[in-house]
C-alpha cells in the first residue's frame, strides 16, 4: 500500500496541478459568465429603444394623468397667503378676518396675474356655485384695498357660507383624495368620515353599473352565437372550416370604426334592421333603434364575436372527435357525454373569450358615442367628454384610475388564471 | 364528422338546428359589413334599398375633393411612420426576448402588451396631456409616437411567433465561419424571419390606419386622418361619401390582413 503511495516528492507537483486545473475551471466558468452576461447586456440593449419608447409615449401619459386624479395644486399655488393664514383655524365656524384679507389679496393677485378664472374653475368642481361668486367678488375687489377689501368680501355672502371655507381649507392640500371619491360618488364629511353624495349629484355608480351591464350583455350575446359555430367549426372538414373561419375573420379584420358606420346605416329608422323586423312581423311599426341601448348591444355583439368565438375555437379544435365517440359507446347520452367530456375541455377557451370581451367592452368608446344615446354613454366617453367638453382634467384622471383598476384586475386574474398565450387570437 | 354514421332522429334534428343557427350567425358577421358596398355605390343621395343606380359619385367625392385627400394623406404619413419605427423596434425587441436567457422575460412580456389592454381612451387622454406639455400635440411625431405604441405589440408578438422556428446555432455557425453579427443578422436571421417581420409590418399598418380615438384627441385639424373624418361625418350627417370611404377602408384593411396572416402561417411553419 505505502509503496503506492505518491513519495514525499510528488506531493508538491500534485498540488500545483490540481491548483492549476482548478484556477482553469475557475477561468472557464468566469469566462463563461463574462459571456453570458455580455449575451444578456447585448439583449438588454436590444430591447431597450422600444422599451424606452414605450415608457416615454405610453408609460409617463398615463402615470401622469393617473396623478391628477390625486394631485392637484392649482388651488394651494393659486392662494398661498391663505393657506398660511388658514394654519391655526379649526374647520368651525368661520376663520378671523386675517383669512378674509389674506383670501382678498390672494384673489387679486390672481387677477393680476391672470389665473384667476382657472382657480374659479378648480374651486367651483369642489364647491358648485363657487365659480361666478369668486369671479364677482375679484370684480368687486379690483379698486378695493385694504379695510375696503375685506368689506368687500364680506359683503358677498358666499363667502360667509358654512360650505364655503372647509371645500377652500381641503383645497389647499394639494393631494387631494376629492376626485377619486367623486368618481365613487362618495365625498368627506364634516365628521371626518366618508359619506355617499346626495342621490341627485350621484352619477358615476350609474355609470359604471351601465358599463357592466353593457358588457355582460354583450358578452352573454356573444357566447349565445359563437359557441354553436365554434362547435360547427371544428368539426367540419378542413376546407369548410377554412372558409367559415374566414367568415368570421372578414369582421375581425374591418377597423370597429368602420364597422360602428355600418351599424349606423342598418339601424335607421328606414334602414335594412327595421326592414328585415317589419318582413318577418316581429315588429309592427319602425322602431328607433339608433341612439338606444339595444342598438348599442347588437353593434358590440357583432364587433365582439370574434374575439369571443376564436379562443372558444381554438380549445375546441384540439379535441379529438372519437372522445364523444367513446363516451357514447361507453353507453353516455348525447347531453351527458356533452356536458362530462366536452364541456370540462372546451371551459377555458370559453373563459378566455368571455373575458376578453367583458375587458374590451370595459373601455368601448366610439360604439357609444355613435350609436348610443345620451343614457347609454358608458365610463370612456364620461373621460373624453371631461377633457373635451368640461374641461375638467382632474376628475377625467379619477374616473380613468378606477376603470383602469377595474380592467387590469381583470386582466390579472386572466393572465394568472388562463397564461397570456390564450391571448393569441388565430 | 358532425353526424355518426347511423344517426338517429333526434340527432339529425339537433345538427340541422346546429346548422341554422349557424347560418344565421353567419349572416349577421358578413351582412354588416357588406352592406357598405353596394350603398357606396348608389347613386341617390340616401341609404335606402333599393338603390337609385349605379354610380362611383360617391368615390369622387372621397378621392377628389380637399378635405379627403388630405386626410388620405395624413393617413399615410402616420401610418407609414408608424409601420417603420414600429416594426424596427418591435422586431429588435422580439430578437432580444427570444433569447431564454433575457432578465425579466415574463415582467416584460405583460409590459409589452399592456397598449392592447388599457382602455384606448385614458391612452389618449394620458398623451393629450404629456404631449401638450412637452411640445408634441398637434404634430405628426405626436401622433406617430402614441401609434407606436399601440402598435409594436403587434409586430414583437407576430416577430416571436416567427423566431420560435428559428435555429440560433445557424448564428454561431454564421460567427464562426467570421460573420461579424451585423452581417448574421442580414444575411442569415433576417431572411428566415421575413415573414414574421412584415407581416408584423402590416398588423401596425393597419392598426395606425384604422386608429382613431388618439388622432382624435392629439389631432389639430389640419392633421385629421381618414378615420376621424369619417367619424366627425358620422357625427354631423350621414353622407352617403362616407360609405364610399368605408369600403375604401375595410378593403385596404382586409388585404393588408389577409397577406399579415398568410406570411405568419408561413413564417411559422418551421416549428410546427
């Protein structure tokens, strides 16, 4: 045994060659390493222009208009000298008269400066009324100074209005959680607690509800007529199947604009749906189908099908026809082996489709505003109509933070539940 | 396949009702978008069947008069515009997340296709609001840049879809035999992935083409495209010229459509 051992001699050499081989390893596998993360770098570098793209023409709009449904300074920039002098009240009653002065020569530096319209808006969407009043009294206050000043505001009793000095006191903060419990139809009270709004100023749960009910019933619509021909789809041969695919493909690809002009043609008054309703005598006299609720559901259900039906058809085509074969040789009625064997499968293709049409029809805006009516507006164009119309910037950012929520939620639960390939249309 | 080889009765009625209602189905796809046509096509100045007569008036309206051919025009800088920038950068972007070992693949991917699942509305609103800050409404560039958006998903999905059936050790056996990787990338990657890339091309086409709730809101009136003229028409009256440029539309939308989906099946084909 001792004779086979390594003499004392060999030892050394031993050493230096195992610590040799070792450092080589170690330089590979550095090298290694040195590689891959050159590899990762150059990917990285690769996917950067569009990513920065993106987070510049995408990602920054929306976190912006997002803030403002939270952040809004225009009032707190627009009357610093009474915010200061508002420090030591406390929301009873009314502020000392050092509130009044320091409010009138806020106002009058607005005046000057020429803001002041833009903070009569801002003030009136906390307070109704406030807009005409504040600008009134900077009226009033453009020849007045000092002790002149002040009675001039007291002399406008606005200002003495219990409502009046708390909605200016929230104000001046600047975040601000106003916007988003108005698009909740939710406000402060003066206890401190939050409250639902009047029933005559509460609009936005109505709103959101139609939103749903819209896109429920589409939904449901849509499921009703594509999974029979989804069914039909996968199980007949392969050149019939290409051309009724194609059948639901020609929609797919038309643009929803152009199709939403379609739908306005059909549902005149004199158009081809009352048409078609008088000739088979469902109808007895032309009905107003533009501008309703039920003309909005049919266009949606048509523009939707697609979307619900492809998913739907996708999961159908992988399932072998000789299952329900076997199920009915095993003795299975046709319901039965239907609803066992088919309907277990096909239910995540089903769930895609209704769910990416339910997330789609949350954010429909151009259907609507052609063909809906004033009663059938759903959230999106509430936001536009805020932008365009009301100009209102602060509450069109509440009212698209909770409609986002509400659609990336579901898309969450969709990616987490059914995985993104099911997204893959075709 | 749909009946078994000895149906009974109650069989043969189920499929035929399967059927109807599948033809009914049908119909209601296809009769709303070929409605358009034939009413482009009429002569009178109203869309009640039947038509007046034949005529293409409605088509000189669109083609020949100022308004519309600007808006053509508009049309095709934006989505020209959008179509380059798009399909370069989205095709650069699927390369990089082919590659298993790219970091955050699966944050990033959900990223990528969040233009498609925000409600089009706050995008258009949220860039109202930033490009007006930063000097970009009212421009071509605004307006390319928020299609671009909407559209690389498109051409990173359709793009990866295609890099599937690529085989990367055709690039190492490009470097080793001295292909710089530029030279790889055109003359070995570039050419299997072809289809995938224009037909990637044609998706954000015609997304930028059919867009038109951000033109809308990022628009001055001299940028209007077709599609948002065609939506003030169908705002203020229904003019039987719009049916004409419907038509107009829908056909470039299908073709350009048809060609994406055949180059993906193609370009697909190697993993399959």
């Amino acid at each position: 045994m001792s004779a086979l051992q390594p003499s004392e001699l060999d030892r050394p050499t031993l050493a230096r060659d195992r610590s040799a081989a070792d450092a080589d390893l170690k330089s590979v596998s550095a090298a290694l390493r040195r590689a891959e993360f050159g590899d990762r770098m150059r990917s990285l570098l690769l996917a950067a222009p569009l990513l920065v793209l993106l987070a510049l023409s995408f990602g920054i709009p929306i976190v912006l208009l997002l803030s403002r449904a939270v952040y809004d300074p225009t009032i707190a920039d627009a009357l610093p000298k009474t915010t200061v002098a508002l420090a030591g009240w406390n929301d009873q009653g009314l502020p000392g008269d050092d509130a009044f002065a320091a409010l009138a020569a806020d106002l009058k530096d607005n005046q000057a400066k020429g803001t002041a319209y833009e903070l009569a808006k801002s003030l009136n969407a906390r307070l109704p009324g406030a807009r005409s009043q504040l600008l009134k009294t900077v009226r009033k206050l453009e020849s007045a100074d000092g002790q002149a000043a002040l009675d001039a505001m007291k002399s406008v009793p606005f200002w003495s209005a219990p409502t009046t000095w708390p909605a200016i006191r929230s104000g001046t903060n600047s975040l601000t959680s106003f916007y988003l419990l108005s698009a909740l139809d939710l406000r402060w009270n003066a206890d401190g607690g939050i409250e639902r709004v009047p029933p005559e100023q509460a609009i936005f749960i109505q709103v959101f509800l139609r939103t749903f009910f819209v896109a429920a019933s589409v939904t449901l619509a849509t499921l009703i007529l594509a999974f029979p021909l989804a069914y039909l789809i996968a199980n007949v041969p392969k050149g019939l199947a290409a051309i009724l695919i194609v059948a639901v493909l020609l929609p797919f690809w038309t643009s929803i604009l152009v199709r939403t002009a379609a739908w306005t043609v059909l549902l005149q008054k004199f158009g081809l749906v009352n048409d078609f309703l008088l000739f088979i005598g469902i109808a007895s006299d032309r009905l107003d189908l533009m501008y309703s609720r039920i003309g909005l559901i049919i266009a949606m259900t048509h523009i939707q099908l697609p979307f619900t039906l492809l998913p739907i058809y996708s999961v159908m085509r992988t399932i072998p026809p000789s299952q329900m074969k076997a199920a009915y040789s095993l003795g299975a009625r046709p319901f039965t082996a239907f609803r066992r064997i088919y309907i277990p499968q096909v239910f995540p293709g089903v769930m895609a489709g209704c769910m990416l049409t339910f997330i789609l029809c949350l954010g429909y805006y151009i259907t609507p505003a052609l063909i809906g009516g004033a009663s059938d507006q759903l959230i999106s164009n509430f936001i536009a109509n805020y932008v365009n119309v009301e100009l209102n910037w602060e509450m069109a950012a509440a009212l698209s933070f909770i409609l986002l929520v509400f659609t990336l939620a579901l898309f969450g639960i969709f990616a987490r539940v059914l995985g993104l390939d099911r997204l893959k249309l075709v | 396949m749909l009946l078994s080889p000895y149906p009974t009765t109650s069989e043969r009625i189920r499929i035929t009702l399967l059927w109807i209602w599948c033809g009914l189905v049908i119909l209601f796809l296809l009769v709303p978008i070929l409605i358009p046509v034939p009413l482009s096509f009429n002569s009178g100045a109203f869309f009640i069947f039947p038509l007046e007569g034949i005529s293409t008036r409605w088509y000189e309206v669109v083609l020949g008069t100022q308004r519309w051919q600007s808006a053509i025009g508009n049309s095709l800088i934006v989505a020209f515009g959008t179509t380059v920038i798009a399909t370069t950068l989205g095709t650069l972007t699927a390369i990089a997340l082919s590659d298993e070992k790219f970091p955050g693949r699966r944050i990033i991917m959900p990223l990528l296709l969040s233009p498609l699942i925000v409600p089009v509305v706050i995008t258009a609103v949220g860039s109202y609001l930033f490009y007006a800050r930063v000097g970009l409404a009212s421009t071509y560039a605004g307006i390319i840049l928020a299609h671009t958006a909407l559209a690389s998903p498109f051409v990173v999905v359709t793009v990866g879809a295609s890099l599937t059936g690529f085989d990367r050790n055709l690039m190492r056996a490009a470097a080793i035999s001295g292909a710089r990787p530029l030279t790889s990338f055109f003359r070995v990657m570039l050419p299997l992935i072809l289809p995938g890339v224009l037909s990637g091309a044609a998706f954000a086409f015609v997304t930028s083409f059919d867009e038109v709730v951000v033109v809308q809101f990022l628009a001055s009136a001299g940028q209007r495209t077709m599609p948002l003229e065609m939506f003030i028409g169908l705002r203020e009256k229904l003019s039987p010229a719009i049916t004409a440029a419907a038509t107009l539309m829908m056909g470039l939308s299908i073709l350009l459509l048809l060609v994406a989906n055949l180059l993906a099946r193609r370009g697909r084909k190697p993993s399959a």
